[in-house]
C-alpha cells in the first residue's frame, strides 16, 4: 500500500514562529504560561507541556501576578495587554503578525465608522480567540457572522466594513458578501453609502484548500489529521471531504479504524495549519502497520 504525506500540510508560519517563541522562553526559566493553547492540538501542547508551559485561561490570568505570560499566534483584544499591565505581568506576544495587520485594519475601520455610522462585521466563529482580538479592537462593538441568517442583525442601510476572521472558507466569504450585496439592492441603498470588502482570510490557509482538492483526489482514502478544537482543521477537513467522500478526521494514530483502509492501494495523509508533521509521520506509521 502507498501511504503519502501530503508536503504542503502542517503547521503555518504564524504557528511555527509562536512555538519557536516559547521554545526560546522555556529553555530561560519556567513556569511559562500561555494563554489558551498554544496551537489547537493537543499532542503538541502535551509535547510542550512536558518541557514546562502551562496553558492557563483568562480567569487564571486574573490571578497571576509578575508571571511570564505568552500570547499565541491568535492574538488578544486591547484589555487582555490592559489587564497584565496592570497585574505587572511579562508578556510574550506571539501574535502572528497577518492577524496583528488585520487587528489593525479592523481597528482604523472602526475608527473610520465612528464618524459615518458604519457598522464593523466580521464573517467569523463567535467567540473564537482570533475573533475576540479583533471585536476588542472595536470596542466591543464589531458584529460576527457566521451563517447568511447572522445578517438580520445588519443595517444595510448604513455603511458596512466586513472582514474574515483568517482561517475562514473563501466559499463562505464570498456568500456572505453576494447576501450583503443582494440585500442592500433590495432595499435601494446608494453606492455612497459605503460597503467595504476585505477579504482578510489567510493566504497559508487560501492556498491550502486548492492543494488540499488535487491531493485528495489522487488517493483511495484519506486521513485528515488535526485536533478536534482547531477552526482551521474543520474547515479544511471540509475540503477534503468534498472532493474524497473517503476522508476521515483523526486527531491521533490510535484513531485509524482498519476497515477504513482494507484493501485499499493508496492512503493520502494530510491535515491542519496546526497539525505537527511528527503527528502526520505517526499516523502514516499506524496505516503501515495495520497494512501488514
Ligand atoms: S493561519 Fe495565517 S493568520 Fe493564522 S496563525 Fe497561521 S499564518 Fe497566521
């Protein structure tokens, strides 16, 4: 049996440089915090749990006082920064720097929409990390979409500056604004009313699905690899799935069902800006061994 690792899967430079960071602190002196997981993948949290990091949440941060504290590729909205200011905290910001650009733009958007009326939306998973930091760069204030029914919370009437949070699908994107578009026909709304489009989705990510399409296509099974919790992971699992009806999502080797392989000749192994290739190198390792 043929069992291919797909070169263009694993994890994106946004996540690569955060675990690089926290490697560089954890050889310093630990504890470490990070705020959340550092990457949605739980082996490799584990992996770096081992060597001193602990993931804590907000309300833990609350508590902590002159502690090291990393701020993963996500980001953070204004108040988190506010708050370890004031608790006297080191932060290590690991931001990556496409969402610090698009927290930035979110920000002048909203700046922007102070004056004319405008509303900031972000075509996004409400309460996702990333989400957050960027409804924090608007006061609070920002509207998340996720589906077109999200829409009935708009006035098309006023000006509208839509975004994407970045791992989101570029399908998805390009519905919610045609629905913007159509709704704001019906009502008659005059092209000076402002409809700003920025399509903020990340190009690591954009890339991806394309790639991800013609691999998936070129095997009998495919076994996508990420971790449960990941955004990025379910929507690319998607991807795989459309064009290769035989697509499995695994978040470990132990996961490979045998009758998902039997007699197959050609297994495509794949996954998530956030799946470590070590992770992809054992599940290929568990379909070799149950080929036997
Ligand atoms: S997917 Fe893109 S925006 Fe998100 S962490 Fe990776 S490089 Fe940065």
């Amino acid at each position: 049996m043929k069992v291919e690792i797909d070169q263009n899967s694993g994890f994106c430079y946004g996540v690569v440089r955060a675990i690089r960071m926290a490697e560089k602190e954890l050889e310093k002196q630990s504890p470490f915090y990070c705020l959340g997981d550092i990457v949605h993948n739980e082996q490799e949290v584990a992996r770096l749990h081992a060597l001193g990091m602990q993931p804590i949440n907000h309300e833990a941060l609350s508590s902590l006082k002159a502690a090291r504290v990393m701020i993963r590729a996500h980001g953070e909205p204004p108040e988190t920064y506010q708050k370890a200011r004031e608790q006297g905290l080191s932060i290590t910001d690991a931001t990556c720097p496409v969402v610090l650009h698009l927290q930035n733009k979110v920000h002048a958007a909203y700046e922007e929409s102070l004056s004319n009326g405008g509303q900031v939306v972000i075509y996004g998973k409400p309460g996702h990390a990333e989400v957050n930091g960027l409804v924090g760069q608007t006061a609070n204030t920002a509207i998340v979409v996720e589906g077109e029914e999200d829409l009935q919370r708009l006035d098309v009437t006023r000006p509208v500056y839509l975004f994407s949070q970045t791992t989101k699908s570029i399908e998805g994107f390009q519905k919610i604004r045609q629905t913007i578009e159509l709704k704001r026909q019906e009502r008659g709304v005059s092209d000076l009313i402002p409809f700003r489009v920025n399509n903020t989705i990340c190009r690591y990510v954009a890339g991806r699905e394309e790639k991800l399409t013609l691999f998936s296509r070129q095997h009998e099974v495919i076994l996508f690899v990420s971790g449960m919790k990941s955004s990025n992971g379910k929507v690319l699992y998607e991807v795989c799935k459309r064009a290769n009806p035989r697509t499995y999502r695994v978040s470990h080797p132990s996961e490979v069902l045998p009758e998902w392989i039997r007699g197959c000749n050609s297994v495509g192994v794949c996954g998530a800006t956030s799946t470590p290739l070590w992770v992809m190198n054992e599940v290929a390792a568990r379909v070799k061994e149950l080929s036997v």
